[in-house]
C-alpha cells in the first residue's frame, strides 16, 4: 500500500470517530454547550485538558523551533510547563467555585459592570482569535504534506471537519472528540520518538536517549549535535545566544499567558465539583509531561538526522547532491516537502550540491521549522504506518485546541456579548442557535487569516499568549485575591495592558509602516532587548499599576462584592457562589 493511501485510511479512521462522537454527545442545551452539563469526569477532562493545551504549537511547532533555536527556545518548554502549574494552582479551583460559564462572564459579575464584561469579551476574542490562527497553520502544513494538497486547501479541509464537530457537539462534544484527540496525539508523538530514539542512541527512552551516547560517535548525543551545529556555522545549540532580559520575559509571558487563556480555563468549569477541579488539573499535568519530556529529546534528534541527510559521511565530506535528491530513494522525503513550499533548496553555486551551513548568503537549503515533528519519521526512514501515525496526531493537536479556542470565542459572543449586553431575555434556544452561528463566523475568520499568519505557528501562539497575559490574567489574580480593586480599575487595566501589548507587537513587526513585509523574523526591538513576543509581561505589569492607581484613586469596591471575594477564596462561603 502506497504511503498516500495509508495516510488518507489513517486520517479519515480518526476524523470519522471524532464526528461520531460529536454526533453522539450532540449539544442539547445552552449548559452542555458551554460546559457539558458539568458532569465530565476528572480523569476525563485532564485528557481533554491536555488536549486542548497541547496545540499545533506543542505538537508541530515546539520542536522544530527547540531543533533551530536550540538552548533559547527552551523558554517555550519553561514558560508553558510552568503556566500550567500556575493555573492550576491559582485559578483554576476558584474559577470553577465561581460556578459561571465563561470567564467574561466572571469579570463583569466581579467587578459588577457590563463594561468590564464587555472588555473582557474583546481582550478575550483578540487573544483567541491570535492562538487560533496558530493551530489553522498548523492544519495546513500538516494537511499540505500528508493529504497532497496546498497548505490553503488543507486548511480548508481543516476547518470544515472543526465546523462539524465543535458546532454540532458544542463543549460536550468538544470534550469528548477532545479524549480521543489526545490518546491519538500522545500516541503519535511518542512511538517516532521511541523509533528514533534506539535508532541513534539504543534507548527506548526518548528524554533519557537525549543524554545517552550517540551510537554514530560514542559521544553523549547533544554534544555530538553542537559539534556538527558549531562546525557548519550555526549558531550554538547549547549555549544562550539571547539577552537574558528578553529570555525571562518571554517565559513570564508565557507562564502568565497560559493562565489567561480562557479555552484552557472553561475547562474546569465542566465537572461537577471544586474538588474535581483541582482533581483534573493534577491529571492534565500528568497527561501534558508524557509529550512535554519527550519533545526536547525529539528536537535535537530531529535536527542530528537532518544534517546527516544532507551530510552523510560527516560535515567534513561532500553534502548530497541534486543527483542523490532524484534517484536516492531514502530522500524522497526531501522532494514530498519541496512540493508544500515549506522546504526549499537552491544550488546557488553551480556546484551540484546542496550546502547546508549557517552563512546565510551560501546556505542552499531553507527548511520550516513547522515541518520538522511532521518530517523527521521520514527523514529516519521509519514505516509508512508511523508516517500516517503522526500526521494523524498532529491534526488532532490542531484541531482540538482550534476547537476549544472557538467555543471560548462563541461562548463570549452568544452569551457574554448577546445575552450579557444586547438582549438579556433571550430564550435558551435562540441563545443556542445564536452561539453556534457564531462560531460558525469564527471558524470563517480564523481560515482567512490562517491564510497569511503572522510567522511560525508557535512564534503566532506566543503572540496570542502575551496578549492574553497583558489583558485577562491580571483581570482573573486581582478579581480572585485582592478586595481593592474595583471596576473603574479593572476596565482601564484590561484596556492598558491590551492597547499597550498591541501597539507594541504593530510597531515591532513592522505592520503599521509596511505591511506587504509581514516577515517571520522580528525587526531590532524597541524597548532594550525585548521583543513582542516577550512583551506581554511587561503589558500585565502596565496592567496591574493601571488598575491599582485607578482604583485607589476612586470609589471602594461594594461591601457585597467584597463577600463574594471571600466566597471565592474561602470555603466557607464557597457554598453561595457554587449554587451547591
């Protein structure tokens, strides 16, 4: 069986049980909607959870980014593993005592206003609608590679198989299909990853392969990696290359950021009980490790089989040739990549052969970085099943975080925006119709600017992150541990940090001057070292003075309010804002 047709009987068996399943847990009411009638189990909902964390940015982008960036992208690893820890310790449990559907929903009860609910909505969407154009690349690469087709037309694809299952099953179907996502993902991810692992080093444990000896050299794996690295001219692979001021920053961003991201958050709004909160946080964090240990080792594995390829007796001897890239079937690979545009090779010199080094004006071969989890089971020459195996995971990745940011989206349309704003008496079926529309404009949205992001996937998802971080995590600390702030303070914070993060990411990718020049790489920063993927930190520190100036400068927060903080964070009290 040609590799193509096992792609498509891969692919098509897992879209087939994800649609099934959204048909049996078809949404039924505005409750199993947005938060599956509460009755979702904790182990069941940490697996969702995992899911819905573990994006396209996870699953394709991460690694690449760690396999080219080395040591300085390991702030991703740092930042995202170490948000989760946040947000579940933090928010999370007191979130779901709350007992409200969505986190708008939160905002405007604790700081009883309609414009703090409002802005929240617009922090909410900017953010998402951001991190879900991150998981529609992510859909088109995988789709462009795998399925034959273009990158647009797999995202097409893509975003017609979320349309019917997200809008259909709503967030019960969306938990559900999410399980099965994440026992596809996770399997896909670490089986290659197995492979590859005995291959170069004999241990069947990728994160324990990373530091064991390289067979090819009898020299620990990572050192063999810089040595090939350093001696091509790159940039070293274990050594900080970054300043250290945007390297914290960018890892506060995304820590902070993740514990802001509200399709995260409504998660645990789906069981039962506080309890079962903190329960399926534990659970989720047990289910992101497996892929989370095991991407650095997938990294610079994947990077050590790529110079190999295109160096096969040593960086010392002759690189491969034009020739070898036609007739040598272990590099079909190289051509079934050329074809997405997403590998590119030049013989700039005239020489026949295909230079890979790190000087820019003599490198012939340009690879991105999103191919790289996608490619490297071919690079390694593993079995067509593996292949299928992981172009299966890593759609279920980006679909099932597009999912949940597209229900968080729909959420504060219908029923923060429609029902909170514009027409509270709305019935609970014209509510329902009303979210699934909405969601529907979203999916159309987010296509059309998958079509032209604004760079990688996961450098796209770190934008989302500091947006989410300047606007909706100082919202969410300050509304749960502090009585002082008030509603004056929290709508000028939450506009602060949002307008200030925003300018700055226009201003520094250049899209306010020449937007035809929409490039991956960021220009010179404009504020010391820090670059806009790393100034969402700096926007929720603007944030937080923003709200604690306006709201010591104004009128105290309501005696009432102030219970339902300690309603909140107390259990005492917890009794009167669960409804149990």
């Amino acid at each position: 069986m040609d590799q193509f047709t096992l792609n498509l009987i891969v692919v098509g068996a897992t879209f087939a049980l994800y649609i099934g399943i959204a048909i049996w847990a078809r949404a039924g009411s505005t409750s199993e909607f947005y938060a599956a009638g509460r009755g979702v189990h904790p182990v069941m909902n940490g697996m969702a959870t995992g899911a819905d964390w573990m994006s396209a940015a996870s699953f394709i982008s991460m690694a690449g980014l760690i396999a080219f960036g080395g040591y300085d992208s390991s702030a991703y690893l740092m930042g995202w593993t170490g948000g989760y820890v946040l947000l579940a310790m933090l928010l999370a449990p007191y979130l779901r005592k709350f007992g409200k559907f969505t986190v708008p929903e939160f905002i405007g009860d604790r700081f009883y206003s309609p414009t703090a609910r409002l802005v929240a909505v617009i922090c909410l969407i900017t953010a998402s609608v951001t991190y879900v154009i991150g998981q529609m690349t992510g859909v088109g690469v995988a789709f462009s590679r795998f399925l034959e087709v273009s990158s647009s037309t797999g995202l097409f694809i893509g975003a017609a198989i979320v349309f019917a299952y997200a809008v259909l099953g709503g967030m019960k179907g969306i938990t559900y299909t999410q399980v099965a996502q994440y026992v596809v993902l996770i399997i896909a991810y670490t089986i290659p990853a197995i492979f590859i692992s005995l291959q170069l080093t004999g241990n069947p444990i990728p994160a324990l392969g990373l530091f064991s000896d390289a067979k090819s050299t009898g020299e620990p794996l990572l050192s063999t990696l810089e040595g090939l690295v350093t001696d091509l001219g790159f940039k070293s692979y274990l050594t900080q290359s970054d300043t250290t001021l945007n390297m914290f920053l960018f890892t506060v961003s995304l820590m902070i950021g993740t514990a802001g991201l509200p399709h995260v958050i409504v998660r645990f709004f789906t069981v039962p009980k506080v309890a079962d909160a903190r329960s399926s946080a534990g659970w989720a964090l047990v289910f992101i490790a497996l892929l989370y240990l095991t991407a650095p080792a997938v990294a610079a594995m994947a990077r050590l089989n790529l110079i190999n390829t295109f160096y096969p007796n040593g960086v010392g001897g002759e690189a491969v040739s034009l020739t070898d890239i036609e007739t040598h079937e272990e590099l079909d690979w190289v051509r079934n990549w050329q074809t997405t545009g997403l590998l590119k090779f030049e013989d700039k010199n005239g020489d026949g052969l295909i230079q890979y080094v790190g000087d820019k004006e003599a490198n012939e071969l340009t690879v991105n970085n999103d191919i790289m989890v996608l490619a490297n089971p071919e690079i390694a020459n593993l079995p067509g099943w593996v292949i299928a195996l992981v172009a299966a995971g890593g759609l279920a990745a980006a679909l099932s975080t597009a999912a949940g940011l597209l229900l968080a989206i729909s959420s504060a349309v219908s029923h923060d925006l429609i029902k909170g704003q514009i027409n509270p008496g709305i019935s609970e079926k014209s509510e329902l119709l009303a979210a699934r529309i909405s969601m529907g404009v979203a999916i159309a949205v987010a296509t059309y600017l998958g079509l032209n992001p604004p760079g990688f996937a996961a450098q796209t998802v770190a934008l989302a992150f500091g947006l989410a971080a300047a606007s909706i995590f100082p919202a969410l600390m300050m509304g749960i541990f502090s009585k002082r702030i008030n509603n004056k303070g929290a709508v000028a914070g939450m506009l602060a940090g949002l307008i200030v993060t925003l300018i700055y990411i226009f201003l520094h990718k250049g899209w306010f001057f020449i937007p035809e020049t929409n490039s991956f790489t960021d220009s010179d920063p404009l504020l010391l070292s820090i670059k806009s993927t790393s100034f969402g930190s700096v926007g929720a520190l603007i944030n937080f003075v923003v709200a604690y100036v306006v709201s010591n400068a104004t009128e105290d927060t309501p005696e009432e309010i102030q219970e339902l903080v300690e309603s909140i964070r107390i259990p005492k009290g917890a009794g009167v804002a669960t409804g149990h």
